[in-house]
C-alpha cells in the first residue's frame, strides 16, 4: 500500500468490513489502521473527498476536534492506494486501543463479556459524550448523516469515539461533499427513499444493510439529530431501538416502515407489541422522555445535539442517580421511586446482570 508521496505501510490482517469498505490493520504496532474502497461509485470524486479531509485535518475547526485524549475521531490521515489491485482508501487512527465497539455497551449480548462493569450510569455517560461529540461536530460545520452503532466506539468510562469519517458531509471553500450514506433504522423519515418501508430490513442493528443514499432530503444537523435519538433511547433502554415491535395493525416490514408510520411505544403504547421483557417504559427522567418524544414526533421540533448533551449531563449529576438495594448493577433515575431493572429482571430479563 502507498501514499500520494510515495510512502509505503503493509497491511497485515483484515478487522473489519462494511458495505462499502474494508479495514486492515497495518504494520505491527497497532497505531493505524487502513479502510479500502474496493468500488466506490465514483472512484474520482472519492479520491478528491479523502484528499480534502487529510488536508481539513490541519485546519483549525479539526484541530478542536481531534483534541484531547483519547482522540475522539479516526480522522483520515493519508491517502493511499493498493500497489497491486489500485484500489483507493486512506490511513486512519486505529480505535482499538482505546475503545470497544460501541454494541459492547448497546446490546444486551454484549455487556456481560465486554464490558462486565457497565451500569446504566456508564450508558448515561455514553449519550452524554455521543451527544456532546455531535454537538462538536456541527459547530464545525460537519454532518455525520449516517450516525450508527456501527460507526461508534466506546470504553467502560463511557466515552465514545467515531469512524468512518469519509463518509460525512462537509465543504471545502465552495465545494460540497455531500453524504452519501443511510442506514435502516437510524435514517430520519424525511430521508427515506420512496420505498423504504417495504424493504424487508432485519430488526437488528448488527442485521442492517447500509445502502447508498437516494433521500428527497439530503442529512442535516435535525436527521443526525434523528439517530442520536435512536441511539439514546437504545442506551437507555437496554438496547431496545426505539421503533421495534410487531406492528398492532398489520405485518412487521422494517424498522424504517414502523418509523414512517409512528408506530413507537414512546408516542403511541398500543401501535406495537414488545416482548414482556422489554424494560418498562417509564424509566426514564422527565426531561429526556420529553426530547425523545420531541425528536420522533416532527422533524421541525427537533432537539439539537447541544441539548441532549446539557439534559444528559443534568441527569447524571451528583444526586440524581440512585443504586438499587437489592442488585449493585442496577442504576436509575432518583425520579423513579423503584428499581426499574428488578422490575424487567422479574418478567425474565435483566438489562444489567451482576458480573458471574
């Protein structure tokens, strides 16, 4: 593999892989990693979109980014292609040494094992960074527009980080790059392709395909805004994606097509049927059971990342959390008179199970 200068890496072992790259680990010290793009649509416009975010790397808004350790943003530091195949892609900052995919604190499977520790204060703490990063991110003048658990990093103090970052929208001087990503489930409805309901997606976030944008509305602050949402509900409710359950009136399609049609436990109680294992749906404190209503309801009314981060922040401070008498694992809101988790624990499943 060599750079634009002539430099050469070796790629050492496949990490990873998505619907529209690869990723590599490179030389033997665990400090960078490689995404390849084997067939972009485009493969010029593609080159010229990695090009201007290594050059945007030193330019004061990234600069204010990427400060502060751990480093928040595996940021494109090189361009590079393959010396035997041609294929085009950069060098970026392996997340791996700080962090842990980010479904390690999101799905129930994953927390045990990975991150044995974790309580709903860690999750809590989780979508207080999500939310302040976004935050960070649109003051700068970038939009993710494909926010998704896969493109999320995270450790057992909660604090996240995020790739994929060839993927965003920006500018350079006048020119645009717009986003050209979406993922089923996380995708504002405003977004969708005509057709996005009657996909067939799988329900789960590891099953999603991500699919080239074709939006009558390209990704703004309010759709990253939409899946910061998604993604807070699911922190806080023990993984649950805030659109699941079999529709009360018909066939389960999609995630997306109970999102087009507002079939939320949160804003309606009978459009759909979960498991009676699913945490109950009034654990949350007032005012973020308030923003999440606010940011599936209607897309004008939206609650911008800012404020997520400044009410998440509220939620967890000193004395507004209280630890259950019967299981130290299970954290809640001082809001609510009883352990929340013992009550979804007694109908058989426990979000935050103590360590074996």
């Amino acid at each position: 593999m060599v750079s634009r200068g002539g430099r050469e890496w070796q790629l050492t072992e496949r990490i990873g892989a998505g619907s529209e790259g690869l990723v590599y680990a490179v030389g033997h010290d665990g400090s960078l990693v490689a995404k390849l793009v084997p067939d972009p649509a485009d493969p010029v416009a593609y080159r010229r979109r990695v090009e201007r975010l290594v050059r945007q790397r030193r330019e004061p808004r990234t600069v204010r980014l990427l400060a502060g350790t751990p480093q928040r943003v595996a940021w494109p530091l090189a361009a590079v292609r393959t010396l035997r195949d041609d294929v085009e892609g950069y060098l970026m900052p392996d997340l791996r040494r700080d962090f842990l995919p980010f479904t390690a604190l999101l799905t129930e499977a994953g927390r045990p094992d990975a991150l044995p520790g974790a309580t709903w204060a860690t999750a809590l703490a989780a979508a207080e960074a999500l939310a302040r990063l976004l935050a960070d991110l649109h003051t700068e003048g970038y939009v993710v527009g494909d926010l998704n658990p896969d493109n999320l990093w995270v450790d057992a103090h909660g604090r996240v980080g995020m790739a994929d970052v060839d993927s965003w929208q920006f500018t350079d001087g006048h020119d645009v790059f717009p986003g050209r990503m979406r993922t089923p489930g996380y995708t504002a409805p405003e977004r969708m392709a005509p057709n996005a309901g009657t996909s067939g997606a799988p329900a789960g976030p590891g099953e999603e395909t991500r699919a080239p944008a074709a939006p009558p509305v390209p990704p703004d602050a309010s759709t990253d805004a939409f899946a910061l949402a998604v993604l807070v509900h699911q922190l806080l409710m023990g993984g649950l994606h805030p659109f699941a359950g079999h529709p009360a009136d018909g066939d389960y399609l999609s995630l997306d097509d109970n999102v087009l049609h507002d079939r939320c436990r949160l804003l309606d109680r009978t459009s759909v049927v979960l498991p009676r294992t699913a945490p109950p749906a009034d654990l949350l404190p007032r005012a973020l059971d308030a923003l999440l209503r606010a940011a599936f309801s209607a897309a004008g009314s939206r609650p911008p990342a800012a404020v997520w981060a400044r009410e998440l922040a509220a939620a967890r401070a000193p004395g507004r959390l209280a630890r259950c008498t019967v299981r130290a694992t299970h954290v809640h809101t001082v809001e609510r008179p009883w352990c929340p988790w013992c009550d979804q624990a007694r109908r058989g499943m426990d979000s935050y199970p103590e360590p074996a």
